[in-house]
C-alpha cells in the first residue's frame, strides 16, 4: 500500500513543485525582460544589464522546469498511451529548449546595445541589422515555444480529461485555457505585442489552472482510483 500511495503522490507532488517554479520563473523573467524595451528601447539593456541578466537566468529556470513537467508526468501518462505521452514530452522539451532560445537573443541584445547600435558609418548600420535578426529570432522562439506547450498541455490535459487522472473541472478547464492561449499567438502573428491586454487576457485562464493544478497536485495527488501504479 505504501508502495502504491508513493507511486502516485511522488509524481503528483514533483510536478506541482515543477509548475509553481515555472509560473513564478516565467512572471519574474516577463518583469525584468519587458518586451517594449526590447523593442523600442537601444540604450536601455545595458544600462539596466543587472535585471536583464536576472531576466535570463529567470527564463532558463522556467524553461527547466517546462521541460520536467512532461518528463515528471510521463511516468503516469504512459499507462494510457505510451505514444501522447511522449508526444507531450517531446513538445514540452521543445518548449524549453525555444525559450533557452529566446532568452540567449536576450543576451545578444544586451552585448550588442552595450556597443551602441546607434552609432554612425557602416558598424551602426550593421548593428542595426544584427538587432533586428536577434529580434526576429527571439519573436518566433517565444511564438514557436508558446505552440509547442499549448501542443503538449492539449495532450496532457486530454488524457487527464478522458481518463479521471484529475477531477474534469479542472482538467476541462485545462483544455479550453490551452486553446485559448494557442489562440493568442495569432495576435501576436498579427502584430500584438506579448504584453498587450488581448494576449494577456487570452492567457489569463491557463495561467491561473496551472497555479491550481499544481496546489491541487501537492496537496492531493493523482485520482488513485484511475492512476494505473508503475511498477
């Protein structure tokens, strides 16, 4: 009996921890990396470098722990379908490694506005240049990321759905929060910027899942009743 209790509380309380780091990891990195100073701002990276770094270092622990949450589940989901739930990891690992992605075009900025891009001759034009491209790849790493998560939190929601792992409330609540946030990246296709209050609202609702899902998964743990035990 303890063996069984372990085999399902240990996953569940994992990936709650995992969630509450990647929420608290992906807020923290939003603040100190704004995207209208990224945008708009050439001087402004370097002359507050400290929050930037801070920023980063905040991004590549939410991209970590993006990446444990499907690792820390596949265990559970792979008793229902062993081919979703590596589906799911293998988008979540994807997410994680285009958010690394996009944090690195971060530090590039900042060493290249610390060089200032607005210095004349050929050197201006071509730091100008570089920073549009950083730009650009950092704009579709978070666009492409933002896919392979709502992509991976579709599946790993359906099953949770399907199969009871979770009450429905919340797993359906997972779904429609997933789509509405997969959603939001045409606004960001159409020229929102990631902070505009559409995109914000748009993901407003998996956001708070995510935070209840992982209070939900410490304090309670997989339904025992439909979690299959790993041997």
């Amino acid at each position: 009996m303890n063996g069984y209790m372990s085999n399902i509380k240990n996953p569940a309380i994992i990936t709650g921890i995992l969630f509450l780091i990647a929420i608290s990891a992906g807020i923290a990195s939003g603040f100190l990396i704004p995207e209208s100073k990224l945008m708009h701002d050439n001087e402004g990276l370097s002359t507050h470098k400290p929050s930037i770094i801070l920023g980063v270092l905040a991004g590549f622990v939410m991209a970590a722990a993006c990446a444990g949450i499907a690792v820390s589940l596949f265990p559970i989901l792979k008793n229902y379908s062993e081919s979703l739930a590596l589906a799911s990891v293998g988008f979540r690992l994807t997410e994680g490694i285009l958010y690394c992605m996009s944090v690195i075009m971060v530090l590039a900025l900042s060493s290249l506005n610390h060089e200032q891009i607005a210095v004349n001759g050929v050197n201006g034009s071509m730091n100008v240049i570089a920073r549009d491209i950083l730009l650009t790849v950092r704009r579709w790493s978070l666009l492409a990321g933002m896919l392979a998560f709502t992509s991976g939190a579709l599946i790993y929601y359906a099953l949770f759905f399907v199969h009871d792992i979770i009450p429905r409330w919340l797993s359906g609540w997972g779904l429609v929060g997933a789509a509405l946030a997969m959603v939001s990246n045409l606004f960001v296709l159409r020229g929102y910027y990631r902070s505009s209050p559409a995109v914000i609202f748009m993901n407003i609702p998996i956001g708070l899942n995510e935070l209840v899902l992982a209070i939900w998964l410490i304090a309670n743990g997989f339904n025992r009743n439909a979690v299959m035990v790993v041997e």
